[in-house]
C-alpha cells in the first residue's frame, strides 16, 4: 500500500477552478501573429483593426433605375409628369453601380415610363441621396471595425476584405502536450484486431483529448505512448516543460491510486502538485500541477472521467489563454424518469437521453460507469447533482445542460422497454429517410417499458412478456397494468430466444437443468425483463430454485451484454436472443420463438415520427434488414396485435 496514491486532500470542483485561474498568468501567453483574413475563421485578435478604406468608396446606385440630380425631378407628379433626356439630365443605372458624376438619386425602374430610345416620364420626384449607398454608408475609413480579442466569425472575414484589411494580428493557439502512459496500451494504426490478448487495449483517449482542444481553439501533439516506467515519462515531461512550443502538459492515465500510477511521482519530482482528487464524478482521480510554470494535468485513464476533468479545469484555461469566456451552455427543464440516487459530497455529472414526450423533455439515465465512453456518445444532455444533493426524484423536474440542439431532442421518438437489435435497424433507417428524426433506445426491460407508458415517459415501450397460463404474449400484461389507456400493440418481430454458450460448446450445455452444474456460471437478465420473466417461467416447471444457479443474481440489461459476458468467458451462458448470439460468433442452443411488440399511445399513432417508423416497419427493406441478423421471423412484422381503444 506504500506506493498507492491516497486521496486525501480533495477539492471541490469551485476550489479546483479557483486554485487554477489564480494560479497562472494565463491572458494572452501564447504570444501574437500575423495571418490571411481568409485563415483567421475562429482565430481571436490580439490586436483592435482598423478599416483601411471605406465601403462602398464611391457613391453606388441602391436600385436599378435612372440615375438624376434630385432637382431635376422636383414638380413630377401624376398630373404633371416630367420627361427627362437620357444621356443629359438622365442615365439608365444597375444596382451596384457608380453614380454618374453630377447626379445624386435613383429612380426605380417601375417608376420609368421609357418614351423611346432617348426619353423617359417620371410621375413623382425623388429627394437628394434616395436609393443611392453614399461613400462610407457602411464602413468609414480608419474607423474602429473590431476591438482587439474579437472571435473572428465568417461575417467579421467579409467585413474585414471590405475595408481593405488583407492580415490581422491573432493570439497564437495554445499548444497542448499528451503524452499517453500505460504498458497495456496499443496504437491504433498499428494494431492487429485479430491479434488483441487480455488486457491491452486501444489508446483513444489523446486523441479524444487532443480534439477536444482543437475544439476550445487550442492545437495539440501526441507523444508516442510510453509504458508504465517512471524515468521515461519524467524525461517526455521534463523535455516538453522546457519547450516554449508547449503550454500545457498532460499526462494520460497514471492519476489513480494504483501502484503503477506514476503521474503523480512525475509531476512531484520536476514541480508540484496543486491538486490531487476533486469531489466530482466522474473525473475525482484528476491532478493538477506546475512544471516551470506551465500547467500539467494527470489525466484519469477512463475515458468519460477525462472529458469531465478536460471540461471542466482545462477548457476554462484555454479559453482565458486566448481571451476568451467560457462559451454559455444551453439548458432546458426535464423530468427524470425515475428516481436517481447520488452520493453526498460528490458532484455528479449524470448522462441522460432526452426527448420531448407532450409537453415535458423527460429524462433517461445513461450508464454511469466512468468507463462507458457511450454514455457520453448517446447522451443528449448532462445533469449536474449538486454535492450537497442526495440525488433526483422520479418527475421532479431538473436542469439539464444540452449536448444537443433542442430541435434535434424535440423530434426524438422515446422508445423504452425491453432490448432488441431490430431496434438499432429501425433507428438507423428512420434517420436514413428522415434526417431530423432520432429513435432513443433505452434498456429497462419490458415491464419498465410499460410502466413508463402509464407515466408519460415515452412514445413506444418494446415488450415480451409470456403469459404463464395461455402461453401468450403482451396482452394480459397491457390489461393488467395498462387498463383504461388508449393505446396499440404492434408486432415488431418473433424472434428465437434460447442458450448462448461458446463456440463449440465446451461445457457440453443442452438446456435448463445443465445451469444447476457446479462447473457452470450464469449470466442473468434484470429482473422485469420479458427474458428474466421467461426464465423464471421454465425453471419454475422444471422445478429448478434460483439458488440453485451459480450466477442468477448477475444481471445485464441488453441481450449484447449477456452475449458479451459468455464470449468474454465472465460466464458459461446465458439466455437471450439468436442475433446477439450470432454477432458475437457464439453457439445458440434454441429454447423458444417468442413476440416482441411495440405498444404506442393511441395520441401519437397520427403523429409524422409514429406514422414515418411504422411505415419503415412494414416495409421490405426493414424485413430484409432485419432477417439478414439471423433468428428473426417478420411473417407478422407490422401487424395489429391488439387495440385499447
């Protein structure tokens, strides 16, 4: 234990940033430099610009029309209409165009009445400077156009030609170093998927890092990855503290407490350490120190704890090196769909799916695991639980930071209930016909799926639930729980359920009473999913207890997972559906053919999202998809089942 890292100093989030930004001298450190206006998109000026020229630098015609001396039109009117010469006191003009000397108005073409080749009437008189662009109507010449650490935008590049002004001083970007540590790391463009043993893994997360940078402004470069050895990494940190191309150092992975995490030891010995742990999750195991007066950050290996601590403590920094404020998040009001517990003294940063279902956004949790980088991926927004907060109240609303434009989570379908792959085809091919529309999948099981029906949490709930009497599915379930509302049951797919063991089944397993070996370990569902409810049916008639299962109380939540499980050999089997056996090249030894339904609100079956996912289910490009995932029968994909009007 002498050589692990202990937390005991954490900071609050607050604290951390404030030990930071008072820390370092950070405005306008990069230093200044010329560049094209045509390259300065994004880029921050470090110096205020002036207009060269003025716009327009000639007097333009406003209209097509006649160009005069406003006086020569004065008296003009219905009843006594002017004729004017062209070529003396008149001259035929486009818009854009310079005014003729000694004229000073422009009459609109629908205004001219052409005589012939030589005349024109008029039947009104123009004043002095209508529908003319005077000399520096837009732009005056030396006048201020932009102060100095002014964004520059596309409309600023436009401005900028049209004064004249060719080059603009612009703070350099911050330069970030990363250098990623860890022996279990490979590079991705040399590594052999075919060849992965236990335990490497892909190094992803400097470059996740490094654009992340790129995204606040910043540029980076990637050191090679060095494995777990303490002098190589202090000698790749000491070389890039002495560079004056580097602003900010990171260390990647190596903040934690374990034994070969040597972030800490590095920053020590070449520095000091400022901040060892924040209060926050995910992102607690991040450091933050000085090296020669730079900032060095120990990065937390798990790739959602590094764009937190990134955000948070880096992000802010970058932006005051380039003179800028943090950009302003958008939030919205939304109504979590259960209750969500969260530890006191921790700020949680919780992953959510959104959708608007009537009038409320509603809010699904994520997996929280700082490892899953798809629960930032899939995320629509993030809820932050305050550390002084216990956690979130089923439909009580809170506030959400959005990840994505609120019209994007407006024409989200909601789909709760029980997993299948057939939904992952569906939300593909309605964003293939229909770019605006989004299908949000979550995975709670089919009795969550209805119960979220009874709340108002979602569109659609996908469930199969076996009736233990008739042997029937969905229904006798929808009128037990859903009674009184109006709503539809749609048959999506049938699909075979059965064993997945591992290729060649090596633990010779052939059905039910093979789980009750000492020498087999399980793989569960949750408990209200439509495959737990099975499960728990046929061990009931084959008079097996759940005791008897080594591994029943381990549960997954999708059937990817379960077949995760088995082909990572964390369990021997596990029941769930022939697709998800078949992705993972596993066995499959069949148990059942089941129903699986889509149940929809009877309000939302006219809606354009419903209506455009019902269409694609019955067509034969979905059935042809979704066939070609194995185990799957689409004779009755589309049907209606049954109606509660």
């Amino acid at each position: 234990m002498h050589n692990r890292n202990v937390y005991l100093k954490m900071k609050t989030l607050e604290e951390a940033k404030r030990i930071l930004l008072d820390a370092f001298s950070l405005s306008g450190i990069t230093g200044s430099e010329m560049i094209p206006v045509t390259e300065a998109l994004g880029r921050v000026l470090s110096e205020p610009v002036y207009a060269a020229i003025s716009s327009p630098n000639f007097h333009a015609a406003a209209m097509d029309g006649a160009a005069v001396d406003a006086g020569d039109t004065y008296g003009a009117g219905e009843s006594s209409p002017k004729v004017l010469l062209l070529g003396q006191n008149a001259w035929l003009i486009n818009t854009g165009h310079a005014m003729p000397e000694n004229t000073n108005a422009v009459i609109m073409v629908e205004n001219i009445h052409m005589i012939d080749d030589n005349r024109l009437e008029i039947q009104s008189a123009v004043f002095p400077w209508q529908n003319v662009r005077r000399v520096g109507e837009d732009i005056v010449a030396t006048e201020l156009l932009f102060a100095r650490n002014q964004n520059i935008t596309p409309y600023c590049i436009g401005a900028l030609i049209a004064a004249g002004v060719f080059q603009v001083a612009v703070w350099k970007k911050p330069k970030v170093f990363i250098q990623p540590t860890g022996s279990e790391l490979l590079d991705h463009a040399s590594a052999n998927l075919n060849d992965l043993k236990p335990g490497q893994v892909l190094e992803s997360n400097s470059y996740m890092l490094g654009k992340l940078a790129e995204s606040c402004g910043a540029t980076f470069f990637r050191n090679p990855v060095i494995k777990d050895d303490v002098d190589a990494i202090t000698r790749s940190i000491s070389d890039a503290a002495k560079n004056d191309d580097f602003d900010i150092l990171f260390i990647l992975g190596g903040s934690s407490a374990g034994s070969e995490d040597f972030a800490r030891k590095v920053i020590e010995s070449l520095g000091r350490i400022m901040i060892h742990g924040v209060t926050m999750m995910p992102g607690k195991p991040v450091i933050a120190g000085e090296i020669l007066q730079k900032p060095v950050f120990g990065m937390p290996g798990y790739p959602v704890s590094a764009i937190i601590a990134f955000e948070q403590l880096v992000k802010p920094m970058l932006c005051r090196m380039l003179n800028q404020t943090e950009p302003e998040t958008i939030s919205a009001e939304v109504l979590p769909t259960r209750k969500i517990a969260s530890r006191l003294g921790m700020e949680e940063f919780l992953r959510v799916k959104l959708g608007r279902v009537r009038d409320d956004v509603v809010a699904t949790p994520l997996p929280r695991a700082a490892g899953c980088i798809t629960s930032i991926t899939q995320a629509d927004g993030i809820i932050r639980i305050p550390n002084h907060v216990e956690g979130l109240a089923e439909g009580k609303p809170a506030v959400a930071h959005l990840l994505k434009p609120l019209n994007v989570i407006n024409h989200t379908v909601v789909v709760v209930g029980s997993h299948d792959n057939t939904l992952d085809v569906l939300a593909d091919m309605a964003r293939g016909r229909h770019s605006r529309v989004t299908l949000s999948s979550s995975h709670v099981g089919s009795m969550g799926g209805l119960m979220a029906i009874k709340k108002g949490f979602c569109h659609m709930a996908g469930t199969h639930l076996l009736n233990e009497t008739d042997g029937s599915y969905n229904i006798s379930y929808i009128k037990q729980y859903l009674p009184g509302v109006g709503l539809k049951l749609i048959r999506l797919v049938d699909r075979d359920q059965g064993f997945m063991v591992q290729p060649g089944n090596p633990k010779k397993i052939r059905g039910l009473e093979d789980l009750t070996r000492d020498d087999i370990v399980f793989i569960n569902r949750q408990r209200g999913s439509g495959t737990r409810i099975l499960l728990d049916f046929k061990l009931k008639l084959a008079g097996i207890t759940p005791d008897m299962i080594s591994g029943y109380p381990n549960e997954e939540f999708t059937h990817m997972a379960v077949a995760a499980a088995v082909a990572s050999g964390t369990a021997d089997t596990g029941l769930g559906i022939y697709a998800s056996a078949r992705a993972l090249k596993l066995d499959f030894i069949p148990m059942i053919t089941e129903s699986y339904d889509i149940v929809i609100p009877a309000d939302f079956m006219d809606t354009d999202n419903i209506q455009l996912l019902l269409s694609i289910i019955n067509s034969g490009e979905f059935k042809t998809r979704v066939q070609e995932l194995g185990g799957y029968h689409t004779e009755k994909t589309g049907d209606l089942v049954w109606t509660n009007r």
